[in-house]
C-alpha cells in the first residue's frame, strides 16, 4: 500500500470524508458505491463494480435471476449437459 499522507478523522456518525483529489483519481462521485473489504488490520475501500458471480469479469455483464454473468461464463453454461 501507498501512504498519502493524509489523515482524517471519523466524525460522530463514523463517517470519514474522502479527499477530492482521491476521489478524483478514482472516478469516485457522489452516491458511487463503496466496497468495504478487511485485511488483517487494514480497512480497504474500493469502488464497487457490478462483476460477474462466476468469474469476477466486470465487463459484459447479463443478469438472469437478479445475478451477473458475463457473456463468457453464459456461453460456457449454454454447453452444459445433464448427466
């Protein structure tokens, strides 16, 4: 990881706010969706990206049932045979 050097505080409500250059240099605008992941003891932010449930392709994307598969994984399920 690459330190920025810039520290800010979690407010009353544990919001922290997300510098503008930052958010800038990750196409992060108001109301975009943030993932929240955790490793050991870091919290990682990252912009979310609808992917498919399969593969984790982000590019593509069909949904059936409410889910995400790309046309890659839905061609490969179009080849299934029952057994």
């Amino acid at each position: 990881m690459k330190s920025t050097g810039i520290i800010r505080k979690v407010d009353e409500l544990g919001r922290v706010v997300i510098p503008i250059e930052i958010r800038n240099q990750f196409n992060i605008v108001e109301k975009d969706p943030i993932e929240i992941y955790v490793n050991g003891s870091s919290i990682i932010l990252k912009k979310f990206e609808p992917n498919c449930i399969f593969c984790g392709n982000t590019e593509n994307l069909l949904s059936y049932n409410n889910k995400l598969l790309c046309s890659d994984c839905a061609s490969k399920i179009g080849t299934l045979e029952n057994k």
